[in-house]
C-alpha cells in the first residue's frame, strides 16, 4: 500500500501532470499552487517515488469541498482512492469540518461508488454543469455530514 503524506511545493509539477492525465480539462502548475495557499486538507499517495494518488479539499468555516480526487489509471481499484479519502475525512473531522460536499459528473460511476461507499449521499444536481467533449452533463452535489466535537 502506498504511504499517504501532505502535498509539498516540489510536488506540484508531477500532481499537474497526474491531472491531466485522469481529467479533460488538466490543471496548471499556477492553478495548483493557488489552492495549496488556500485553507484545506492537501494530501497525496506515493509508492516507490511516485505519485499515485491526490485529493485537494479546500475548507471555509466547518465546511469543506473536495475540489479534487484522482487515482492514476495504473494504479486504480486497489483501494488507494479510498484510503487517502478516508484518511481526509478523519483529518477534517478533527478540525472541526460537520459538512463535506463535493460536484461529480453523472456518468462519473466509479467516483459516485467510491464517495456513497464512503457514506456520501446525493443531495441535488446541477443541469448541464459540465460541458465535455460529449456534451452538456449533469453535476450531482453529494454531501457527507459529521458529528461535531471529535477533536481528539
Ligand atoms: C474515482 C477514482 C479516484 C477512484 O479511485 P480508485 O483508487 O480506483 O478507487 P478505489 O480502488 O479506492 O475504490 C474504492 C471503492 O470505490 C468504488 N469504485 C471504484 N471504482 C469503481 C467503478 N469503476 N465502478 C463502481 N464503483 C467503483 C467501489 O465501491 C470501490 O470499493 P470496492 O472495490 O470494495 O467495491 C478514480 O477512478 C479516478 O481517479 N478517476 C478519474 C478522476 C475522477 O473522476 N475523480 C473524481 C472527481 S469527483
């Protein structure tokens, strides 16, 4: 299993490349460094020097969005995914996080099993969110709610 360590500034440019490599429209190196400035959990997954796994999640208050999660194609369906978002979900809740929220692609099955396995409802949609390659494609909000007061 890979170790799981907060995103540093020198990993920017391989977690830009991971980007484009799992999304349609990749991120800049300048568009990851914005978020990393800003409040949040920041986390990535590495197995032998490279990066496998990310997620960003960028917190207001006691609410947080996950504004991005990725698994490397060669590295998928090994529970990786959902160890690093597990392991945000824990950090989150100490810091005083009760909502998670987060805007996923209709069609985006494995990433809607992977946050309803996580306990993640869904809790509205967004028409035409997304406008791809193929098309118009609906958002759908889920949500995760947490207790209160487990800063231990
Ligand atoms: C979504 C994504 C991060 C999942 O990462 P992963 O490391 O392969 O996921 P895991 O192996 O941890 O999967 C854990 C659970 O998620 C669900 N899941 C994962 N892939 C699935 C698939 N293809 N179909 C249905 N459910 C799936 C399952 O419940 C699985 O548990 P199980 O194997 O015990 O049934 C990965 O597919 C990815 O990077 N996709 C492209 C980027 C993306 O769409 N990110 C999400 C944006 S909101």
């Amino acid at each position: 299993m890979p170790t799981i360590r907060p995103i540093e500034n020198q990993d920017i440019l391989a977690i830009s490349q991971l980007h484009h490599m799992c999304f349609e429209r990749g991120w800049s190196q300048k568009d990851i460094k914005n978020l990393l400035e800003k409040e949040g959990i920041f986390l990535l997954a590495e197995e032998k020097g490279r990066i496998v796994s990310c997620i960003v999640v960028s917190s207001v208050l006691d609410e947080s969005e996950i504004v991005t999660l990725m698994t490397h194609p060669e590295y998928r369906n090994q529970h990786i995914g959902e160890k690093i978002l597990q392991e945000s979900i824990t950090s989150l809740q100490k810091k005083g996080t009760i909502k998670i929220f987060l805007e996923v692609n209709e069609n985006n099955r494995a990433a809607i099993g992977l946050y309803k396995k996580l306990g993640f409802t869904i809790c509205s949609r967004r028409k035409n969110y997304y406008n791809n390659a193929s098309g118009a494609e609906d958002a759908l909000v889920m949500e995760l709610l947490l207790k209160k007061g487990n800063n231990s």
